[in-house]
C-alpha cells in the first residue's frame, strides 16, 4: 500500500471502514469469476439442515401446543386403546352420555362384550328403561361411536337373598309359610 491509501485507511472509520471492506471483498469475488451480491451460494451453507417449508402463520399447526385430551386420544388410537377408552367413556360418563333423566333413576354397572348390564331404581324403571333401548343405545353410539354398545341388559332391584351357607335345597324354603 501506498502512504496516502494508508492515510485513508487510518482516516476511514466504522460505518465507511465496513463498507469498503465490504467493496474490496466484493472486487476479489468478481476477479475471481464468482457471482457478486446474490447471498451465500446452495453449496456453501455447510452441512445440509431441515428445510423450513414456510412460516406457520397465525393458523393452528402442528408445532403449536396440543390439548392434553387430543394428545390422549391421539396416543390411545395409535396403540389401539381406542374401544376401552369408548368403554370407559360410557360408564365413566353416563350422566353426560345419556342425559340427567335416565342417569338419575339408573347407573351402568358392567359393560362385557358389547353388552351393557343397567341397574334402575325400581321395576317400573327397568320397564321404562326396556322400551326405551333404542334411543338408550343410539344416545350411547353418538357419544362413542357405534359398535360399542350393542345390546343392553337392564335389571331392577336386587331383592334381598335368603339364601345362607353353600348348600341349597330347591324350592321355596322358609318363604314358603308367608302366604
């Protein structure tokens, strides 16, 4: 270098200090038959990285937080717990499933094969209940899907037993003097 380009360079500061730096660089890359300006070169990024397929916007999208029900739902359908979660959905819920009248005057007891076992309140109940089996179940398969409840097992009360000790002799034993 020259003493007056050595002058500019000590008079040369910041901002203009980097911006001929920058000019200078620039000039090289162009002797040097390389395209000047375009931004780093496909090549010279280094190691190859995801490509970001755009920005997700103010959307919901996969990256974002899930709910902690669909992430449950999500897992229990992949490993295929899908059908004991509806099954659980049904006596675990059954005042949503079927509604505050039926819920209040019966409860579900046992669910077994498709077959769910009711318990009413009283005999008139379980009657009610028995003609009601079709909007009982249609109420059950929107809440869980169908298939999971196929036919319903409805009782009434259970009357007290007699019975004591394991062996039994057949007939009407000690009621037998009531009446």
């Amino acid at each position: 270098m020259s003493e007056s380009e050595s002058n500019d360079v000590g008079e040369v500061r910041g901002y203009d200090l980097a911006r001929r730096a920058l000019e200078e660089a620039r000039a090289a890359a162009k002797a040097n038959g390389k395209s000047v300006g375009q931004g780093r070169a496909a090549g010279a990024r280094g190691p190859a990285r995801p490509v970001r397929r755009g920005w997700s916007g103010s959307g919901p999208d996969q990256r974002d937080p899930q709910a902690f029900g669909s992430l449950v739902g999500s897992i229990a359908k992949a490993r295929g717990w899908s059908s004991h979660v509806a099954e659980g959905t049904v006596l675990g819920q059954w005042l949503k499933v079927v509604g505050d009248d039926i819920a209040s005057h019966a409860e579900p007891t046992t669910l077994k094969d498709g077959v769910l076992s009711i318990t009413a309140e009283s005999t008139a109940w379980a009657t009610q209940l028995r003609h009601m089996q079709p909007q009982i179940l249609a109420k059950i398969a929107a809440a869980v899907g169908n298939g999971v409840v196929t036919k319903l097992r409805i009782t009434g009360p259970v009357a007290p037993s007699w019975r004591k000790g394991e062996r039994h002799v057949k007939g009407r034993g000690p009621r037998d003097t009531y009446g």
